[in-house]
C-alpha cells in the first residue's frame, strides 16, 4: 500500500532578478528576498498515512527500547545455558 503519490506542485523558489508584478502577487517578496513560482514534482503524502508517519517520526521511547532489549538479551544468555544444560546431558550420555 503505498503512502501517497508523485504529484505536480507550484511553489515560490528565490529569485536573483526582478519578477512581474503579476507574478509578485502570487509570490510576495519577503525580507527583500524575489520569489516566483516554479513547478516541481513532490511525493505527496496521502491523509489516511498521517497516524503512522507521526508514530515513526514521534519521540523514541528509551523505557521501552531498553525493556525490549533486556528481554532479548534475557532469552539469549537463557538459551546459552539451556543449550550448555543439553551439551552437558548429552556428554555424559555419550561417555556412559
């Protein structure tokens, strides 16, 4: 599913010389600065994605990263001794 779509947009970029005063009203000069309009393609995000973009783009929750890790790290060092537990089992099956 895609999350918006490549769409034609006109936007006021600067300008080094002098724009008709037609296009000044489109594009009014701010700080002394000359702007006109200039038409560009820009990947346009679609309204409905707006919960997910602000979840990936939200503040990173250290409390639950560092939970999540810790789980991690629990289950590996758990397994390791698990698996050391079967080793050992299975040598002392295999010596007899």
């Amino acid at each position: 599913m895609a999350s918006g779509s490549i769409q034609t947009v006109i936007v006021c970029t600067p300008v080094t010389n002098a724009a008709p005063p037609g296009i000044r009203t489109l594009c009014p000069d701010q700080g002394g600065q000359i702007y006109a309009p200039t038409k560009v393609q820009a990947y346009l995000l679609d309204p409905s994605q707006q919960n997910n973009i602000d979840a990936a783009l939200g503040q990173f929750d250290y409390a639950y990263a560092s939970g999540l890790w810790s789980l991690a790290f629990s289950m590996v060092v758990g397994l390791y001794f698990v698996s050391h537990g079967i080793g050992q089992v299975l040598g002392l099956v295999r010596r007899g």
